[in-house]
C-alpha cells in the first residue's frame, strides 16, 4: 500500500496530467518551475551548481516551447523537470558553497598567520644587521600583502569563495617567501671590512 504522501502526489501528478490531455496549458506548473529557478539563482545555484541550473533553464525553455507548439502533456512534464532540478540545484549549492566558505577561512586564517610571521621576521631583522635596502623591500612587500589579505576577507564576505581562495594562497606564498628572505638575511654572516695596507 502507497504511504498517504506518496499517494497524494500520484493523485495530483495524474490531475495534472488529465488537465494536459484536455487542452489546458500547465500555467500552474510553468509558473513554479519559474519560481524555483529564481529561488535557485537566489541561492547562488548559478555559481555553485551551474549544471543543474543549467539544466532546470532548458527544461523550462522546452515547456515554454511546447506549449507554443500546444503540446501540453510535454509542456507539462518539462516543467515538472525544470521545478524539480531547480530544487536540486538550491540543495547542490547549499552544501557546495558551504564547503568553498570553510575552505575560504582556512585560507584567510593562514594568511592571516603568515603575515603575522612576516611581520615578526622584519622586527627580528631590523635590530640585527641587515642592510637598510633588504629591510625596506621586505617592508614595501609586507605592505602590498597585507593588501592581498584585505582584498580577500572583502572576496568572502561577499561571497566570492574562489576569488578569496586564490587571492588568499597567492599572498600567503608571497609572504612566506618574505619571511625566509629576512630570516635569511638575518642570520647571514657579517663581512668585515679587511683594513687597508700599510703605506710603507
């Protein structure tokens, strides 16, 4: 025996097929395969489940097709599709965007790390014996990276996951590779000047 709900969905579905045999356009179903596709855009479905976005467009597109070519049984069962690919790809792109948000934050917070320890490199180095020309390009290129960190936390805060990720790793190397700069600056041997020879 079909479970209640289960039962009231074939009963509606057969409805609605019965009313598509007779001549009536599925307006009802159009209108809310429509409805689910702009909820999924809302949800980020374009972005983050791009196919089945894609997807619930075509199924529609053919329901509007069909209905122009009074086919009203196919206009109806695609615009079933287009309702119920679009409520997949809200569901896909839930789950996809917040993985790319947790990913997005453990960018940011090595980052964050990394030029914290860029920045505890150059005071280590500016109370030794660095050259004043190393010290100021590693500060001129802490200075550009703390632009990258900044450019990144703006990229998730607006949800653009990707642009966050990318910007985040690309300013990370950057300042680990600062950071090894200055340390080994820092721990490089001091040259002596040798005294001038004695005139004799």
């Amino acid at each position: 025996m079909f479970p209640p709900r289960r039962l009231l969905s074939a009963f509606a579905l057969l409805a609605a097929l019965m009313t598509a045999a007779c001549g009536t356009p599925p307006d009802k179903e159009l209108q809310q395969a429509q409805t689910a596709i702009e909820a999924a855009r809302a949800a980020g479905a374009d972005r983050f489940a791009a196919e089945e976005f894609a997807a619930a467009q075509s199924a529609l597109a053919r329901a509007n097709d069909a209905v122009a070519q009074r086919d009203y049984r196919l206009a109806l069962n695609n615009a079933l599709d287009a309702r119920e690919r679009a409520q997949n790809a809200v569901r896909d792109a839930t789950s996809r965007m917040a993985a790319a948000r947790k990913d997005a934050e453990s960018a940011l917070t090595g980052a964050a790390a990394a030029l914290a320890d860029a920045r505890a490199k150059l005071r280590a180095a500016e109370t030794g014996r660095v050259p004043a020309a190393t010290l100021a390009d590693a500060r001129s290129r802490i200075a550009l990276a703390e632009k990258g960190v900044q450019e990144a936390r703006t990229a998730s805060s607006g949800g653009n996951y990707k642009a966050a990720i990318d910007s985040a790793v690309k300013t990370t190397a950057t300042l680990r590779q600062i950071s090894h700069d200055l340390q080994t600056a820092a721990s490089a041997p001091a040259h002596r000047r040798r005294p001038a020879p004695r005139k004799s």
